[in-house]
C-alpha cells in the first residue's frame, strides 16, 4: 500500500498543480494554444534574514554558499544585472536570524553581518510566479530557428524578429555575445536550413528540430564540436570554432551568412576557400571578403607557420564540421536536424531529471539563482511546450532556479526540456505582442535569435 500510495501522490499533485493556477487560455491558431499561469503568492508576513555578501563575480559567490554549507546553513544566491549576493532564507522571528548570524560568526564570517527584515522576500520558497506557456500540436505548427538580421551577427527584439518573419508565435533563442563589433554572435549552437552557423559551446545543452511524415519533431541533448580541414595528402588539421573571434592559436571558419567580410584583426592568416580549392591566401591581413558559396579559414599567428607549408593556391581542401552528440542518438536524429539552437543546461532528458550543471559548465550561482527564464520541452506524444517564466518583480512574479523550472517543466507533462537564454532576454511574442513582461528599463531587449512558430503550409 506504502508503493502505491508514492505513485499516486507523485501523479495527482501535478495535476492539482495545473488546475489551480491556470489563470486563461486562448487558442491562437489551430494546433497553437497560450496559457497563462499564476502560481504560488507573495508572503504579507515579515521576514528576517541575514545578508551575508555582495560580489562581483559568479566565483565568489559560489566560494560563500560553499563555505556556508561547509557551516551547515543554507545559502540563497541572488542576482540583478552584473551584481551578485547571498543571503540566508527569511526566518519568521528575528532571534531566529540572529542565531543564524551568531553561527556565521563562529564558522570565521565577519560579526558585522546584517540582519535585513523583509517583506515578499524574493528568495522564499512560494514564489509568486507569472508563468507563460505555448503548447503546440507538431502536425499543425512549423517550428523554425531564425537569426537576426539573417545572419550570423546582429540584434534584433523577439517582437521584430517575429513581425520581420510573419510568424504566429515566438519566444527568444539562445546566448549570444551582446555587444561590441560581433554582437549577436551566438554562444552556442546554432543551425538554421541544414547551415551550422555557430559551434556546440563546452558540450551544453541544445534543441534540434526537423520534420517527419508531416510533423514536426523535436531532439534534445548535448553537443559537442567537430571541425577538420583535410588537404590533398590527407593530412587533417583541427578547426576550432565557426564564425567567432579567432585567438593567437586557432582556425575559425567564417561562412557567408557571417557577414560580408570575416572582421577580424591584422594577425595571422586568412585562406578563401571556392569550390573545395583554395583561391587565395591573405597574410598579416583581416576582414577577408567571403566569398558567395565559398568559405575563408582564419589562422592565428601561432598556427600558420605550421600550416604554411600545405598552403598554395588551387590546392584542394575539404572543410568537415559537425555537432556531435554527446547522449545517446541511435537513430541520428541530430543529423536529421533543419534547425539547432544552443541553451543549457539540459534540465530533462528521456524522462529523466538531471541537475549536472558543472557538466555544462555552469556555476552553482546560476544554477541556483531566480531570474526570468525561457525554456523549451516536449511532451511523451511529442507535443512542443514553450515557457517563459517572468522574473525581478517582486510581489508579482520573482523568477525561478533551475531546480524551480525543471519542476514546471515535469508538471507541464514533458519528458525532455532545455534552458534557454533568460534574464533580460526573456520574451514571449504571440500575434505581433509581447505578452510577458521583459525586465530592462530600456524595453524589450535586442536578441540574438528566436524560436519562430508559423502554421504548416504558410512558413515563408
């Protein structure tokens, strides 16, 4: 009875989950439903906690909450903007927190520590959470990756992107470098049509899209990168990196949808490569112009005197570059892929939950931290879910820890699912509106990429 008695808790509480907040639905288009979702309330009790440090780097604050575990007390990282901080979880009475503080001390933490009282604490356990949600029928809707600009640099908001596209629905994409010369230059992997745009980075997380018998389906898992040029004699050469900045000791390949020219520096080398032979060798020169159907490989300073030697014009070369999976793939799905979009960490997989975020090379901090996020999932019958879950509004919805968005993911029905960019990032665009509620003071922000919804048969 004790077995059966599990089973039937871990089955009905989501269920009462998914009743109780379901604020409003609406049908968007046919195979295209938006849900919107309340969870949990803002505590009108006061609080006390203590606040233990403000840092400046992920690093650090993943040393405190390590040292206060050593201590045996619970740490809550925080975050907003570039700024980090720790602080213990709110205790109903005050002397409560001040014993908390008393431990700290003894443990070698300074005996100045504050003791903040707070009301709707962000970092406590009930939330609330504004929560929204696209649940899509793959035989009905198009699932396409679109960059900005339509290229492999650039911004642009979610909502332009989508309204630029025609499509039906829209949530952002990936991570991408924000600002400088290559902004917009995805973090991760990116594939759009079959072309990979931007490497697998540091074998994270990812999404792939591709349709069979009429139906779009969906893979997800973490990649890993594999680049090789191949001269005539069969000699093999690493690439490191696709349509990125290049260092003193790699070979990046810049492909046309990059930008007209590859951007880069003085130093090294740069090899134009048309029709699998080499066209011309550029040396101690950048922004190579790329040529239209062809490639240029950019050779840092320390890499070209090893190269030199197999490098002529009309010399033939074969450029390979893959993502290769780093979990199970059987079936080659990863190959079937049209469209790859790079997130982490990969929150379900399969069925199964995992918390590995140092196999992602994530930090405990984000990890464990609140902030907006976007995720993406799917269902055991293959229906898509879409989420972004509205964050740094305290009162009204504070964010979610990975742990806190894995869980959402399982109550949506999914058996697989993936963390997208979040933070600023995070948007939702439904009929040319953006329904959630981005963060920066300066409006939506400029993106890098999107995940763009169309009905079947009217994608552009």
């Amino acid at each position: 009875m004790r077995h059966r008695g599990k089973i039937f808790r871990a089955i009905l509480i989501p269920c009462l989950f998914l009743v109780a907040v379901l604020a409003g639905a609406e049908t968007v288009s046919p195979g295209l439903e938006h849900r919107l979702m309340l969870k949990g309330e803002a505590s009108s009790s006061i609080g006390y906690r203590v606040f233990v440090g403000v840092y400046e780097r992920q690093s650090e604050t993943a040393a405190t909450l390590d040292r206060l575990k050593q201590c045996g007390i619970v740490g809550v990282p925080q975050s907003e903007g570039h700024e980090y901080w720790v602080v213990t979880p709110s205790a109903r009475d005050r002397k409560q927190a001040e014993a908390t503080g008393r431990r700290l001390v003894e443990c070698g933490f300074p005996d100045s520590l504050e003791i903040q009282e707070v009301q709707a604490d962000a970092a406590a356990a009930g939330g609330p959470w504004r929560i929204d949600v696209l649940v899509v029928d793959p035989k009905k809707i198009d699932v396409r990756v679109a960059h900005s600009m339509d290229a492999a640099i650039g911004l642009e908001t979610t909502l332009e992107l989508a309204v630029r596209k025609g499509a039906l629905a829209a949530i952002n994409g990936g991570y991408y470098r924000m600002k400088g010369l290559l902004a917009g230059d995805s973090q991760g992997a990116l594939q759009i049509d079959g072309a990979l745009l931007s490497e697998p980075d540091r074998g994270r997380g990812a999404v792939g899209f591709y349709e069979e018998d009429g139906t779009t389906q969906a893979i997800f898992g973490r990649l890993s990168f594999e680049g090789k040029v191949v001269f005539e004699n069969g000699t093999r050469v690493v690439i490191d990196g696709i349509n990125r900045p290049r260092k003193a000791s790699e070979i990046v390949l810049f492909t046309p949808e990059f930008h007209r020219t590859t951007l880069t520096s003085s130093g090294g080398a740069e090899v134009v490569i048309h029709d699998r032979r080499i066209t011309d060798i550029h040396q101690g020169e950048g922004s190579t112009e790329i040529p239209c159907g062809g490639v240029v490989l950019s050779i840092g300073g320390e890499r070209f005197q090893e190269l030199a030697p197999r490098l002529r014009v009309g010399a033939e070369v074969l450029i390979d570059v893959n993502s290769i999976p780093l979990l199970p793939d059987p079936e080659g799905l990863w190959d079937q892929s049209q469209f790859i979009l790079g997130g982490g960490p990969l929150m379900l997989w399969n069925g199964e939950r995992l918390e590995e975020p140092q196999k992602e090379s994530m930090s405990t901090v984000f990890f464990k931290a609140r902030h907006p996020r976007t995720a993406v999932g799917v269902r055991a019958d293959g229906t898509l879910i879409f989420v972004t879950v509205d964050g740094r509004r305290p009162g009204v919805s504070v964010g979610m820890s990975i742990p806190e968005l894995t869980d959402l993911m399982m109550e949506l029905g999914c058996v697989s699912a993936v963390n997208l960019d979040g933070g600023g990032s995070t948007t939702m665009v439904i009929e040319g509106e953006i329904v959630n509620a981005p963060t920066d003071s300066g409006g939506a922000r400029h993106n890098g990429d999107a995940i763009l919804l169309f009905s079947k048969g009217g994608t552009p």
